[in-house]
C-alpha cells in the first residue's frame, strides 16, 4: 500500500470515527428542548441557559401570554384584574431562550425529536417536559369539557376565571355556590379553600344573603384549620364544607338542571364550580413518561423520567414525593433539574438536589397564611426534612403582613421564571 494510500485510509478512518462520537462530543452546542412555560418549563429554560450559555435552549408554549392560576383566586374575588397574573415571554427570550409558540404533539425518545403542530422537528440532547395538568373530563357522570362552559373549573387560569367571575357576579343575592373539590392528588392542594374564601368575600360584600358549599371526597386538606379559622372569623355561617365522611363524594351532576348529587344527597346551585380530577399533560402522556395512574415517575436526584431517558419532568406533571403540586414546587424542581442537565450534558456528577416549597393562601384583604417546607431527594423518593406552617389565632398584624409576603412571593417567582 502506497504512502498516499495509507494516508488516504487513515484519514478515512479518523473522520468516521469522529462523525460516530456524540455531537456534544465533537464540540456542537447542547440542544435542550423544553415543552411548556408555566413555572416549571419557563424556569427550567432560564436555568439551563444560564448553567450553559453555549446551549441551544428551545421553550415550546402554546399561548403567547402565561396567566398564572397562583392569585387567579383573587380575581375571582374581585381584589385582582386579569393584568396581575398576565406575563408575557419577552425578558426570558432576552435572555438568549428561543421562544415558540407552537404546540408539541410528538416526541420520539430515539430519534430525540419532538414534533410541531405546526410542522417543525426539533431535535434535544436532553428534553424537559413541563405540561402541567390536564382533566379526567369524564370521571364523574353529566360532566365534560361543554359542561365546564356551565359549570367552570377556572383550575386553568384565563377564560374560565372570567367566565366563573361573571358567573357570580350574575348569581341573585341569596345564591347557592357549590364548590366541588378533587381527590389527591391535583393541581394547588389549598386551592378550592382560598377560593372559597375569595368568593365569601365578594358575597359578603355584594351578595350577603347567599351561602357556599364545600362537597369534598376528603376527609383533611392542606392548612385545614386555619381555612377554617378564617371561615369562622370572616364568613360565619356563609361557607359549608362537607367532606367525605359527610357524604362530599360527588358522584353525578346535571349542567342543565344545575344539581350536584353526592353521598349524602342532592343539591341545586346558582353557580357550580366544578374541579375535575387530574392526571399530567397530553404530551407527557404522548411521551411515554406516565404511569398507569396518569403521573409521571421521575429520579429525585435529577428529574429524570425513570420512564424513558433522556427526558426530564418537571411541575404538576411528575410524581414528587412529599411535595405538592405548587408554583413554588414547579419552580424549585425546574432548578434543581436544569443545574442536573448542565452537569450530565459536560459529562459531570449532577449536584445533590434541594427542594422548597411556599404556598400562601389569601382569604380575604390583609389575610393571609402559608405553609412552607424543604425537601431532599432519597432512594424512596423526595421526603420532607423540615417545614412548619401559620400559628393559629394569630393577630391581625401578622396575618396581614402573611398577605403581604404572598405578593412579594409572587412578584419573586415571576422573575424567577419569565425575568
């Protein structure tokens, strides 16, 4: 073989051998993809950005604006407008994020591609899923996604919260509002209370005569006694909950006759904010990352899928241990995830993870309370190491000053995620 021959070959060989490494390897840029852009997707794109400057970083959203279902209560209630909890995706697209609002309808894990509606094909090294919650319409017989348009949810903030909103504002003094909470687990465990106590408010103050009922399938609830409490002090005799050993388990409603049938019996409503059960979102599904119960399995250490690799999950979607399902929790596992991804994308050890959680609760101006906790990751999954919530029959000062935190909580998660 000549000398040219032999060079020729070599040469050859070495150019194949470099073209079979990974692309990371042969010095391209990272490709992270990430489908969704509430708390948990919009933080996990900032954050992985910010560990690796030279990734190529894609946020896939649907919707051109997020409004927040933390603080759509208070619209509900009528001490917030729309604006408040509308943000746009402008400042994290500064931040070198590439924007696009499409809607993800395919991913193939080994091809590592996820699939437009639109038509595009994006290829990642590492996708992150964050599709947040979508419902079991059909879990309770009489209601579906048109009946939601007569008996709202408004458990995704936009037109529902509207719709419930003028609903109210409709309803004749001396109204019934029904309130149907869910099983666990689901979106915002202190929700349907807060919000219970938004709406007495708005009632007490425009609508004193009418009355709320509570059916609930639960016998306990996240902050129970301090709802309660604040029930009590601010709304005496307007609110009922009925809970499972009460016979709160729902188990039909008619959106034309607007009745809710439980255990323990029938009852009409004027307004009836019905909160299906939930699983994780379409895509999630799609994926191949949910369980037979509609979650999605993750390694705490990393947010992983334990599913398929390659694929993070983060927010309401993923099975998180002790956590609940929270903006502040979809937020802190967003973290904990990107700073994982930057390491095992360089081929490093991912950091020991840390999580947190905060949820403020607001049942009227000026009162509020909250319940906070730190997490670690373990083999059994993500466990509570410390926490503590509001004092009961606590002064007023504190309990406006709890109000107070929950809007600098919220101006600090915005710019954590979108800022």
């Amino acid at each position: 073989m000549s000398a040219t021959r032999r060079h020729f070959v070599a040469g050859g060989l070495a150019a194949t051998a470099a073209l079979s490494l990974p692309r990371i390897a042969r010095g391209a840029a990272p490709r992270v993809v990430v489908v969704g852009g509430g708390f948990g997707g919009a933080t996990a794109a900032k954050y992985v950005k910010k560990f690796l400057p030279d990734a190529e970083v894609t946020l896939i959203e649907r919707d051109k604006q997020f409004i927040t279902c933390p603080f759509s209560n208070y619209v509900i209630g009528g001490i917030e407008k729309m604006q408040t909890i509308t943000h746009g995706y402008d400042k994290i697209a500064k931040r070198g994020v590439k924007v696009v609002h499409d809607e993800a309808v395919a991913v193939d894990p080994n091809a590592k591609t996820v699939t437009l509606k639109g038509g595009a094909t994006l290829a990642y090294d590492r996708l992150v899923l964050s599709p947040g919650i979508d419902f079991i319409w059909d879990a309770v017989p009489g209601y579906s996604e048109a009946a939601a348009e007569v008996m709202p949810h408004a458990w995704k903030a936009g037109p529902q919260t509207l719709l419930l909103r003028k609903q109210l504002e409709a309803m004749p003094d001396g109204g019934t509002v029904i309130i149907v909470a869910p099983a666990n687990p689901f979106r915002c465990p202190p929700g349907p209370y807060e919000r219970a106590g938004m709406i007495a408010w708005y009632l007490k103050n425009n609508k004193p005569k009418s009355k709320i009922l509570i059916f609930d399938p639960k016998e306990n609830f996240s902050k129970q006694a301090l709802f309660f409490e604040a029930y009590e002090n601010l709304y005496p005799g307007m609110i009922q909950w009925i809970g499972g050993k009460q016979g709160g388990k729902v188990t039909r409603v008619d959106p034309k006759a607007m009745t809710v049938e439980a255990e323990f019996g029938e009852e009409k409503g004027d307004v009836i904010n019905f909160i299906p059960p939930q699983r994780a979102g379409k895509i999630a599904q799609i994926a191949g990352v949910t369980d037979e119960k509609g979650w999605c399995p993750i390694d705490p250490k990393t947010m992983e899928s334990t599913k398929v690799k390659g694929i993070h999950v983060v927010g309401d979607a993923c099975i998180a241990g002790a956590m609940p399902k929270s903006g502040t929790a979809a937020n802190s596992q967003a973290r904990n995830a990107a700073a994982a991804i930057a390491a095992m994308l360089q081929g490093k050890e991912p950091p020991e993870p840390s999580f947190a959680n905060t949820c403020y609760s607001i049942v009227a101006p000026g009162y509020g309370f909250s319940v906070t906790a730190m997490y670690g990751a373990t083999p059994e999954g993500i466990k509570e190491i410390a926490g503590g919530v509001s004092k009961l029959k606590a002064p007023a000062k504190d309990r406006d000053l709890e109000a107070a935190y929950a809007y600098d909580w919220y101006r600090g998660i915005i710019y954590d995620a979108l800022g």
